[in-house]
C-alpha cells in the first residue's frame, strides 16, 4: 500500500500503511455512512462529487471527484478532493446520513444546494457525541480547504450550547423559486425542530431564525 496515513483523526492515524489499528468490540465501524452523488459548481467548473461521511467509524466527511472515473487509472489520491474532520471543527460529531432524499426542486440530493451566495455547500447537521455537545448546522462550501486550513471556507451556525445535543441532518426550502436555500430545517437530539434563515447573500447574516433577545429560539420543541 502507499506510504504514510491514509486516514487521521483527531491526531491519531486511524488506517496506515501497515496495519489497521482496530478499535475494541466485535463491530469496527469505518465508513459508515451512505455516499451519494451531486452535481456541483466547483470555482467555474461543474463537477460531480461523491460525498459522505463516516457515520459511526469517525466524525470526519469527505468529498471524491467522480466527474471522469476514467482519470482514477486504480489511485485514490486523483479522486480524493477533501476532507472535514473533528479536527478542523470540534462541534462535529458522528453523523449517519440514512436515506438520502432528493430535493423536489432541484432533483439533486437533498444535502446539496446552492446557496444565496453563490457557492454551492454541503448541509450538515454536527450529528452526536461531539465534543462540546452542542446543535449546530454546517455548511461546508464545495471549493474545500485552502491548502490544509478551513478557515473562512465554511460556516457554522450554533443553534444550541447545551450539553448532550446535536443536530440532525437538515432539510432545505426555496421561497423564492431562484433555485437557492433561504430556510432551512432540522431537529436535535432534545426533540426541538429548528429553523436557520440563511436568505442574506453573505452568510455572517445568516442565523437561527427565532430569538427572544440574543437567545436562540427553536421553531417548536
């Protein structure tokens, strides 16, 4: 196999080139997760990802190019575009993707939209057991890190600060038929449904959509 980690997470290599270091128990969980495929605009170019994320094997999401399988010729590494882990944000937990619907609008996956921005994202809710254990939406935008730094190539919107939450994976609506999201919904682990306006086309506007003060306040509970 090639030299060097293939996957690490939270500092530890969890897959070398040598051996794999299993975890205890009899079930060893590594992508566990269904992909699936979007067509996405990438800079000025349109391409076609395979997207997932690792479900109960790590809390990390990945992104392959699947745009031509021909130019893979057997290496993952032309493939491989990106990834997100716990070690780019703590507030990312463990998420099972389950079922993916596809949007009615869009006839795309419903995880994948294009945003009021102009970028095209990815939603995710931060899934369980993350470090702070908080609600939070993330929307990571196709384009990926710069270099190893996803610093300003992504936004994060924290719905709740409590201990032992989570969100789960979102839903997305166009209201305005431009063929972008201007809600989004999703629920957490405490049973409330939260609703995120992200209508503005800079995104440090966009927020949970109901508050009493600065408090954030979910849709229903």
């Amino acid at each position: 196999g090639p030299a060097g980690p293939r996957t690490q997470l939270n500092g530890v290599n969890f897959v070398d080139s040598t051996a794999e270091s299993k975890p205890a128990g009899t079930v060893w969980a590594y992508v566990d997760s269904s992909p699936f495929t979007a067509d996405v605009k990438v800079g000025t170019d349109w391409r076609t990802y395979v997207l997932g994320t690792l479900g109960r094997g790590g809390r990390a999401v990945y992104a392959l190019d699947a745009t031509d399988p021909t130019t893979w010729a057997g290496s993952a590494a032309s493939a491989f575009k990106w990834q997100f882990t716990s070690d780019d944000d703590p507030d990312l937990g463990y998420v099972s993707m389950g079922k993916i619907l596809r949007h009615a609008n869009t006839n795309q996956a419903m995880p994948v939209v294009k945003m009021n921005n102009g970028k095209y994202a990815m939603l995710l809710g931060n899934g369980q057991k993350s470090t702070s254990g908080k609600a939070a939406l993330f929307v990571l935008y196709m384009d990926g890190p710069n270099g190893a730094s996803w610093t300003g190539r992504y936004k994060k919107i924290v719905a709740d600060t409590g201990a032992d939450n989570g969100l789960a994976m979102p839903n997305w609506e166009d209201y305005d038929g431009d063929g972008t999201a201007d809600v989004i919904y999703a629920g957490d682990l405490k049973g409330n449904m939260w609703k995120f306006n992200v209508s503005d086309t800079n995104d440090s506007n966009w927020d949970v959509a109901f508050k009493d003060g600065t408090t954030n306040k979910p849709l229903y509970r």
